[in-house]
C-alpha cells in the first residue's frame, strides 16, 4: 500500500484568456476509487487533465504517484492509464487491433483476449474503429486505458452510453482493478455509480472542491434523514413531538401521512413506533428515507449534475 497519496493537488489555477475555469483548488485522492463530481464548467475536466499532463497549470503544484505529470511525463505515463471521451483511437485502425498494440507497449498487460470476450468487444474485433457504435467505442476505450495493468487510471464517463448490462460489466471491471491494487479516478454523471463504486467522492464547483468524503460521509453531512409513516388523519403531532429529541420536528404533510425529520436512528424508531402503540395507533408503511448522493450534491451546489 502506498503511504502518500496517488493525486495531491495543491492551490491549483487554470485560466483560459478572462475565464478562471481552476481557482486554486485542493485534492488528495488516495488508493482506491475516487469519483469526481461536478456540473458543467465547474473546472472537474481541466483539473483532471491538468492531473494526466494535458493541461499545464498556470500556479499550483500537481502531484501523480509522486511525480510532476509535466515535468516527470517519461516516467509518468507507463504507470497510469487514461481513458478519453474522444477514444484516443485512429479512426481507421480495428479494435482489436489497436487494443493489442497498446498491450505491446506495456511491460505486463491484461490478457487481451479475456478482457475483449469480458467488456463484449469479441464480435466487433475486426471492425475499424470509425463504424462502431458509440457504446463499443467506449467500452473499447476502456479496454485500452487498463491493458496495461496502471497503478492508476483516468476514467471519464466510462459507461456513458452502454446499455444496463455492459454498464454491470463495467462497474465489476473498476471493482476488479481496485480489489488488484489499481487505483481510479472516476468522473461520472451517474449518482448511483458514485455511490456504487467509490471509496471517496470530491464534489467540484466554481473552480474549487466545495466536499469531499466516502459516500456514506457525505450523506450524512447533508440534510437529515426522514421517517415516514401512514396512521389516521389528525394524530397529536404536537405529543409526539414531546416524545422525541429536540432537535426532532414532526409533521402530518396531507391527512394520515407524517413525516418525522431528525437524526434518525433505531431507538428514535423504537420511540415512535411506542408511541402509536401507546395511542392506539396502527402505523402503516413505515420508510426511513436516506439522503442519496444526489441530494447532497443538489444542496450543494444547487445544479443538475447536467445542468
């Protein structure tokens, strides 16, 4: 395991022309999955490429496995793999092809074979890279940024477009590379992908990171989880309330429905579920509603992930 982080980016700024796109933005990602996560022209893109070496900064420091991804790029780019949106492919060239002469470049790669028959490619091998569709363009990127077996790679958006099973495919792949050791930036626009894979999230707007931690911290960082349950209209929500912590409100949204908000753990549901027993009360369809990612990130930054 390594003891200092795989990306540390420190005070980071990009501008282009009058356009600050970075504003001295700090990130440490560390071994694992981490997804970065932001709405459009909130700097996530450039900071990412400024951390694979395409984007030189205008201040800061950038850290990759140690190495300046400028200034260290001969020493850099055999130990990372990139995935782009654009394919990085000649237009022309196979996919089998190309996938196997990116093995050749690399001292230990994957399997070719396994990997073309694990993300579906076998039936489009022989095909130039041009007439695939976009779900096999990407899957094909993604096969090229892992041949060869990096200490970390870059994947942007590496299931957009591929159907619900290639998308599977794909999340068990990422979950194979960390289980080996790899570890991944992810960018992505799937909430529940982020949720799903990653061990830690930075969340980016305006140029800077506005949140970072597990999935899990995060949720709780952000609004307070909810009960609801179903009863008979008109319950005395002002005695339940006496009933609860202080920091607990409590209310009938339409008659028979109610919504308890607060910290909700099992002995508030244990207190709850007394208390109708206490007022003859049958509470029905009880849910306690968890904040998604996706909550977190709208209150955050108040912007469809897609805006």
């Amino acid at each position: 395991m390594r003891e200092e982080p795989v990306v540390q980016v420190r005070g980071l700024v990009k501008r282009y022309r009058s356009k600050t796109a970075v504003d001295g933005l700090d990130l440490t990602a560390g071994q694992g999955i981490t997804a970065v996560l932001g709405p459009n022209g909130a700097g996530k893109t450039t900071t990412v490429e400024a951390c694979e070496g395409y984007r030189r900064p205008d201040a800061g420091a950038v850290r990759v496995l140690g190495l300046d991804p400028i200034a260290d790029a001969p020493r850099l780019r055999p130990q990372i793999g990139v995935m782009l949106q654009s394919g990085g492919v000649y237009s022309g060239a196979r996919a089998d092809e190309m996938l196997r002469h990116m093995a050749r470049l690399h001292a230990h790669p994957l399997d070719v074979d396994a990997l073309i028959d694990r993300l579906g490619l076998g039936s489009c091998g022989r095909t130039a890279y041009r007439r695939l569709s976009g779900g096999q363009q990407q899957r094909l990127a993604l096969a090229m940024a892992v041949v060869g077996r990096p200490a970390l790679v870059f994947l942007d958006e590496p299931t957009a477009g591929l159907d619900p099973q290639a998308r599977r495919a794909t999340w068990d792949l990422v979950r194979d590379l960390r289980a080996d050791g790899v570890s991944v930036i992810l960018t992505t626009h799937h909430m529940d992908e982020a949720e799903q894979l990653a061990d830690d999230v930075a969340i980016i707007d305006a140029g800077r990171v506005i949140a970072q931690g597990s999935p899990e911290e995060l949720c709780r960082g952000g609004a307070e989880n909810t009960l609801r349950f179903s009863g008979r209209p008109g319950l005395d929500v002002a005695g339940l309330l006496k009933a609860l912590p202080m920091d607990t409100e409590a209310a009938e949204l339409t008659p028979g429905s109610y919504r308890v908000s607060g910290s909700i753990d099992p002995q508030l549901l244990a207190t709850v579920t007394s208390w109708c027993a206490q007022h003859g009360v049958m509470p029905d369809r009880i849910a306690v509603e968890r904040h998604t990612l996706e909550d977190v990130f709208l209150e955050l930054t108040g912007k469809e992930l897609r805006s």
